[in-house]
C-alpha cells in the first residue's frame, strides 16, 4: 500500500511517500481501504515529538488520526462489522495511520458512516467531535441553561464543540476573527468575540465551562471568567496527575506532569474551580451518537478544504498556518 510515513521525529519533518506491506488484521481488527483522511495539528505535534514522552512511537511510522472508508477484510473476533461496511473511525493511540491507503482498526473504536455524509465529510469528524464529546459530556457534564465559553470557535474542535453546547442547552460564548464571525454564529454562538479587537476576559463572566485550546497565558485569563465550581478543560496542556495515573505512568513521569500543571492547578484552586486535562481516547460507542446528532442535523461537519493524496505535505503545512476553517480533508482516490 502506498502511506506517508515519519522516519524520525523532527520540527517541521518531511513525510516521506512510501510503498508499504499491508497492515496485518489481528483478531478484533477490521481492514479498511481509506477513502477519506483528515489533517489535524496532533498530527503535526505528533512528527515534531512534543508527546514522545507519553505516546512513543518507534519511526518510521505512518501519521494520521481520521478515516472514514469500506471494510475489506474482518478478523475472526470482529462481531459489529462486516465486509462492505462503510465506516468512520479515529484509531487508538499506538495504532494511528490513516494516511495511506489502508488501516487495521479495533473494531471498539470503529462506527457506521454518518449515513447524510460524504466519506470526505464523514473523514472530518472524528478526532474533533470525541475531542467535544468527551469535554463537554464525560467531563463537564454540560446541562441545559449552562454559560459555555469555547475558544478559537471557527476551529476543527470549535466548530463541532460550538454545535455540541447548543445541542446540550447551553448558552456559548467563542472567540474567532472578524472574518468568521459569521460561521460561528450560524453554528450557534450566542456571544462572539473578535479576539483581535477585544480581550475576552472583559467581555464574559461567570461561565460554567471553559473549552480551552490555546496557550498558557490565554488558559491563565479563562479561569478568571469562571464562576466558583466552574470547570476548564484543557485540550492543549499542561497535562494533570489525573491524566498520568489514567496512562499508568512511571513515578518520574508522574512527577513531571504534577509539576508542569502545578502552577495551573493552584490557581485553580485560588479561585475556587476546577482544572482538567483532557487527551481524547478513541470510542466507537461515542462515534455512534455522534453519527445520530449528525443524521438527525444537531450538527454538521465544517470542511475548509479537500487535498488529493499526492497533496498530504502541502494539506499539513495548511494545517499549520491556523487559518482552517473547521477541518482540512484529504480524498484517496
């Protein structure tokens, strides 16, 4: 099969196009041919090694945490799926790929298509949409009447996460620029702040929930527009103990996690609310609901741009630029 493929871990790495042996089907594995794929800035995270410390891979590897496709082949254990099925998946850590033509997957982790979708749209979903999910549901546990502040609003997670807190009850304030003001507002934003002209932290407050996915100093002034009991949750750093006992980390691990969140975490607490850090988990379960707010229009899939296959570089330095509109797919032939 043709793939991209990381030969080392390196900033701003080239991917390498490669022929490689077909994946192998384990037990509980389904086959499938890719025909739509997804870019995400993980994936760019992931080249350049800032989460080698607790999601190694062994280069060379192949990238990519989005798929929609056809089964072509199901291991013995596989009881969901068949040949033929068109699905939508994003892999578990450890077993990530989606850029080449084929991939092995837990069929745990793996979904019927959005059957309203196209498979480039469908491709765009998943890794963002469990990204809310697990936010906004698992964590927060967001209930009618609920103020939710959802950063960089015209974002592959802003986009579906705005969409989310509406379905949910909530009221949502985001933030975005002037030009997509009015892509956010026809997602659902009640309150929209044009980062580039105001400071948030002047506009809102009192919020129940904070989305955040920017940079320390952005998370520093979210917390201030909690209420007391409020909670944030962070998709971009620090990670949290919390998050190093779910992985099962050693001591030292363990340590260094506690130590870059300290900080956070005590202003956390300063201010009487909450902190979490949250690194999304593959879940074919989640999937399926989401795929049923799909079908039944609670939300719909914002594509920015589709790239052929023989584009992958170009589709991720796109990426890189953030001026995505929602998410940037890209369609195997």
């Amino acid at each position: 099969m043709k793939a991209y493929v990381v030969d080392k871990y390196q900033k701003k790495g080239v991917l390498r196009f490669a022929e490689l042996p077909d994946p192998q089907v384990q037990a509980n594995d389904v086959l499938v041919r890719v025909h739509a794929t997804a870019v995400n800035l993980l994936d760019s995270k992931v080249r350049d090694g800032e989460f080698k410390i607790f999601l190694p891979y062994r280069p060379p590897f192949v990238l990519g945490h989005d798929v929609a496709g056809t089964i072509v082949k199901v291991g013995p254990g596989v009881s969901r799926f068949k040949i033929g099925d068109e699905i939508y998946a994003r892999p578990r850590d450890h077993r990530v790929g989606t850029f080449a033509e084929l991939i092995a997957i837990d069929e745990a982790d793996v979904a019927l298509k959005p059957g309203t979708l196209t498979m480039e749209e469908a491709s765009s979903i998943p890794l963002v949409a469990l990204t809310a999910w697990q936010a906004l549901v698992d964590v927060a546990k967001v209930k009618p009447g609920q103020k939710v502040f959802i950063q960089a609003g015209s974002g592959g997670v802003g986009t579906i996460a705005i969409q989310l807190a509406k379905h949910l009850g909530a009221t949502v304030a985001t933030t975005t620029s002037a030009r997509n003001i009015d892509l956010v507002k026809s997602l659902g934003a009640d309150v929209v702040i044009d980062y580039t002209r105001q400071d948030f932290e002047t506009v809102v407050s009192g919020y129940d929930v904070v989305l955040n996915s920017q940079d320390p100093k952005t998370l520093a002034k979210s917390l201030t527009i909690l209420k007391p009991g409020g909670q944030l949750v962070s998709i971009s750093g620090p990670p949290d103990p919390a998050f190093a006992n779910d992985l099962g980390l050693n001591i030292l691990l363990k340590t260094v996690m506690r130590l870059l969140s300290f900080s956070v975490r005590q202003k956390a607490k300063r201010l009487g609310v909450h902190y979490s850090f949250l690194f999304m988990k593959a879940d074919g379960h989640q999937l399926e609901q989401i795929a049923r707010l799909i079908d039944d229009g609670s939300l719909r899939p914002i594509v920015d741009k589709v790239f052929p296959f023989e584009k992958m570089p170009e589709a991720l330095a796109y990426v890189e630029t953030g001026r995505a509109k929602g998410k940037v797919v890209i369609k195997l032939e």
